[in-house]
C-alpha cells in the first residue's frame, strides 16, 4: 500500500497511542511521586507518547490523543 493512509488504519494508529498513553499514565499513578515534599507533582510519562505523535504523525494526531487521554485519563 502506498499513498494516503486510510481512514480505518489511522483510526486503528490513534487508538493504539491512546490506549498506550492511558497504560502509562495508570502506570505513572502507581509510582509513589518523586518529589514526596510537592503533592500532585508527576513525571508525566504518557506525554512521551504525545511528543512522539507530535514528531512522527503532526500535532492533529498529537491533540487527538492529548484530548483522549484527557477525557478518558
């Protein structure tokens, strides 16, 4: 297949990453936190998976997992 991806595969694409983004950020709500004297400070690890969108896919596939997660997180 060459070209355009397809609808379908893009769809399938942004759910994989969000679904990757909301383990990490269940992961990273497990961790005791790294500063203990600063509540509510986190690593922020499922933001590697919107960095890596933002870079490889455009910030539309970056905001649409960022939004997810965020609703769903």
């Amino acid at each position: 297949m060459s070209g355009k991806p397809r609808p379908v595969r893009r769809m399938t694409r942004l759910a994989l990453f969000t679904s990757a983004a909301l383990a990490l950020h269940a992961l990273e709500g497990m961790l005791p936190p790294p500063i203990p004297a600063l509540p509510g400070v986190r690593l922020g690890l499922a933001n590697i998976v919107v960095l890596y969108l933002l870079y490889a896919e455009g910030w539309r596939a970056a905001l649409v997992v960022a939004l997810l997660r965020g609703v769903m997180g």
